[in-house]
C-alpha cells in the first residue's frame, strides 16, 4: 500500500486472493472505481475496493449476472431483491435442467424405430415447458359469448401443468397433448366444439358447481349414479337451454351428450389425466354423462 493507503491492481488482486485480469475486467465494467492513477498511468484502488471486490465475487459465485452487482453495489437494487430474483432464475433453470434429462431418458429408452417419432414430439415442447398452447386451444374453444371471469377459470382448470419434476413417459404425455392442441385447426376445432348455448354463462357455472359435487362423490367412492351432482349438471342444461329439467329433457339430453363425443377431446381429457392425480373436468363430465344415462335408463 502507498503512502496515500491506495493499491494497486497487483496488490489489490494478492489480498483479494485473485488474478490482476479479473481485477481489471471488473473495473473495465466500472465494477471497481480507480481511486486514481500513479505517475506512471497505472491504477491505482482505495481501501474499501477490497470489500467491494470480495462482494463482487461473492455475487459472481451464485450466477448473479454482472448489471444487477453494479445495481446491488451502486444502491440501485436491494441485496434481498437480485438474491430473490437470482432464486426464482435458478428455479426456472433447474426445472429445465430436469425436464431435458427426463426428455432424454424418454429418448433413450425409446425403441429405435420410434426414435425419430419421439424426438419430433419433445422438440416441438420448449424447454420449462409452456401451457401457452394448451390455454389458446380453450379460448378458442369455449363459446365467444361466455364472460371473461368463466373463460378464465375454465382455461385454468382444463389445461394440465407439467410434473415439476417429470418421469420419461410424462414428457411423452405432455408432448402429445401439446401436439394435439397445436394441430387442432379451425375445422378441426369446429367439430368437436360444444353446442354454443343461448346462456352460456348459465351453463358453465352450473357445470362448475356439477363438478365439486363430483369430487365429493368420487373421494367418498361412489359410482355414478341420481343424486346431487347429478341434479345440479341438469339443472345447468335445463337453464342453458331455457327449459325445465323433466324426465323428458333428461332423455333428450343423454342423447345430445353421446351425439357431441368426439375423439379429439376424449383424447384430450385421456392424456390430461395422465399428467395430473386431481380429478380433471372431462373425468368429472364423464361421471355426470354415466350417472345421467343409468338414471334415464333406469326411467
């Protein structure tokens, strides 16, 4: 040290315990402010650089990326904010990082002749996986007239998240649902939509209320059968349709159910169920369709 108390760049990087390069491309990034120059232009730090240095470093040994130690150390950024920032990072780093190893365990024990097949499959999935195409296939699926808050909390519950920490054959699961929202065009789409009702709104929170009843109904064991759940998802229809629920409109209604099945969205709710242990809303409709065709039957 000088007599002034300033280092330089050699000095400064020996008690830092590190190389004069990393010092000097800190203070090129304007990390670490020279305090001055000697006579003969050479750098020269005051005392409090050596602090500053070990935080840079400390900073740099947990990912946080350069811009945001400048904020931390120029009073930009709360320490608390960049480390939480820098968690929700790694979170997203290594959901991806166990996604690709589950996608390449899915490859690797995959038979060679589907090798190709599967690689297609799991390339088209970003990596974390997004349900950006999955939400989109209900919008544009769920009736235009339906409100905003229903459209919303239908979207939600249909579409399935992918396992935070996936096996092989999830991956393969997800990615083939995401192949058969992404290849549903409009034609395709317009075949398998639900009959648009005259009060939609009606209809779906109906349906909403059906469906908890459901779950009630499956945790206690019961198979499908006449009772609440069942009352309540008529009721939706009726109102829907502006009719009363009778045991007419219940016959009539069993019919327009098993007219609407299409294999697009039976195959949807199939690999849905497969992603998630909660009770999806297809497994809940079904439920409702079979307890309304053994009671119409039983009629």
């Amino acid at each position: 040290m000088s007599a002034d108390g300033t280092l330089s760049i050699g000095e400064l990087a020996a008690r830092a315990r590190t190389t004069v390069k990393t010092v000097r491309f800190y203070s090129d990034q304007g990390l670490l402010p020279e305090a001055g120059r000697s006579g003969g232009g050479h750098r020269r730090y005051g005392p409090e650089a050596l602090t500053r240095l070990r935080t840079i470093r400390s900073l740099r040994s947990l990912g946080v990326p350069v811009p945001e130690i400048g904020r931390v150390l120029d009073s930009g950024d709360s320490l608390e904010a960049v480390v939480a920032r820098r968690l929700d990072d790694l979170g997203t780093e290594l959901a991806a990082l166990r996604w690709r190893e589950a996608a390449l365990r899915a490859l690797h024990e995959g038979t060679p002749d589907r090798l190709a097949e599967r690689l297609d499959l799991i390339g088209a999935v970003s990596v974390p996986p997004s349900t950006s195409a999955l939400a989109h296939y209900w919008r544009r699926l769920l009736p235009v007239r339906l409100s905003a808050r229903l459209r919303s909390s239908v979207t939600e519950a249909a579409v399935p998240q992918p396992p935070a920490d996936p096996t092989p054959d999830q991956v393969l699961v997800f990615a083939r649902l995401h192949a058969l929202v992404t290849d549903a065009t409009d034609h395709c789409l317009a075949s398998h939509r639900p009959a648009v009702p005259e009060h939609p709104d009606l209809l779906y929170d109906g349906l909403y209320e059906a469906y908890q009843l459901v779950e009630v109904a499956v945790r206690a064991g019961r198979a499908p059968g006449p009772g609440e759940a069942l009352d309540c998802y008529a009721a939706a229809h009726a109102r829907a349709s502006g009719t009363r629920d009778d045991p007419a409109f219940r016959r009539a209604l069993t019919v327009r159910l098993a007219a609407a099945d299409h294999p697009v969205m039976a195959r949807y709710w199939q690999l849905a169920g497969e992603l998630t242990p909660e009770l999806t809303l297809g497994a809940a409709d079904l439920w409702l369709r079979e307890a309304l065709s053994a009671s119409t039957a039983a009629g």
